[in-house]
C-alpha cells in the first residue's frame, strides 16, 4: 500500500485531471464534424463523465462530508450529476446527425462546465485545505483503484470511442493509458490478496 500511495496523484488533482480530459474531449466536437465521430466524442465524454460522477459519490463527497456537511458546493453536486445523467441518457438516444445531438452536447458542457467551476474555485481548494495531504493521497488511492473496476468491464469500447473520435497521436495516446488501465486492472486482480 505504501508504494502505491506514493505513486498515486491527490484525489484533488484526479479530480482535476478528470475535468480537464471531459473539457478537452468537447473541444474537438464541432457542428461539421461526421455523425459517427459526433457519437464517439460523444460517448467519449459521457463514459468520463459517468465514471467520474461515480468516483466522486462514492470516494470524495462522502470525506467532504464528514468534515463539512453543509458546504453549499457539496450539496448541489449530487443533484447536478443527476441532471447530468438524464442528458447523457437522452444523448446517447439521439442519432449523431440530429440537430438535436449538437444541441445536448452544448447544454451537457455548460451544466459541466459550470459544475467544475464550482468544484475548482470552492470545494477542491477546501478539501485541500481541511484533508491534507496524507488523506487527499490515501483518497486518490481509493480512487485509483475504483476508477480500474469502473474502467476495466468498458475498456475496450472506450478505446474504440476514443480511437475513432480523436486522430492520430492524440489516439495513440488515449488507447496506450486505456491499455494501461487495463493491464494495471488485470495486474490488480492477480495480485489482490483473496
């Protein structure tokens, strides 16, 4: 546990990174681009975004909540993951070429953009403040290896996804940490005391 606690990043900072991966994946989606890449930068973005809501429901709300229950960040975030759902739901019903996907991305980011504005400027800097370092690290273990489980069964579509949404190094990239994560998986459950 202690090697592994070294070498993971802050639940803090995993947050962050997850943000900033959703964020940059919506910059590639444009009004012309083919309906089939629509749906895999699409997709792209909802499997983030679901794994990510997960992680924090499960892991990071309920620390913040036992320190400070009533920060008003932590308790609209519930609520707006579950907005965030029903629009990845209808999302992924609508076919890439209707207007009407375009139309649920954009709204999807702006409920996530202003989601993670909250989360960035108030609720992170005060888990930073009230955790501190040794327990942001043990949380972004936790993390870490909830984010495999949820990774590992998805791996593969995720990859696909990615591989069609993205082009060239930037694919390469994404498929090369998305075979890590499921090697990291695999090497997980070998070793995982029964």
């Amino acid at each position: 546990m202690f090697a592994f606690k070294n070498l993971s990043p802050t639940i803090t900072d995993m947050i962050r990174f997850d943000h900033s991966h959703v964020l940059v994946t919506s910059h590639q989606y444009t009004a012309d681009t083919k309906p089939r890449v629509k749906k895999a930068l699409a997709e792209t973005i909802c499997d983030a975004l679901e794994i990510h809501a997960t992680l924090e429901e499960e892991i990071f709300y309920p620390a913040m909540r036992g320190i400070d229950n009533d920060e008003p960040v932590l308790l609209k975030s519930v609520p707006e993951h579950n907005e965030m759902r029903r629009l990845i739901s209808e999302l992924r019903s609508t076919p890439a070429g209707d207007v009407r996907h375009d139309q649920l991305l954009q709204e999807l980011m702006r409920d996530v953009m202003h989601h993670v504005a909250d989360e960035e400027t108030v609720l992170l800097p005060h888990a930073e403040r009230l955790l501190g370092k040794d327990r942001l690290s043990e949380l972004g273990v936790a993390m870490t290896k909830r984010r495999l489980e949820l990774v590992g069964p998805k791996a593969g579509k995720i990859a696909m996804e990615t591989a069609v949404g993205f082009s060239g190094s930037t694919a390469a990239l994404v498929i090369g940490v998305v075979g890590a994560l499921t090697a990291a998986t695999l090497l997980t459950r070998k070793t995982a005391p029964s």
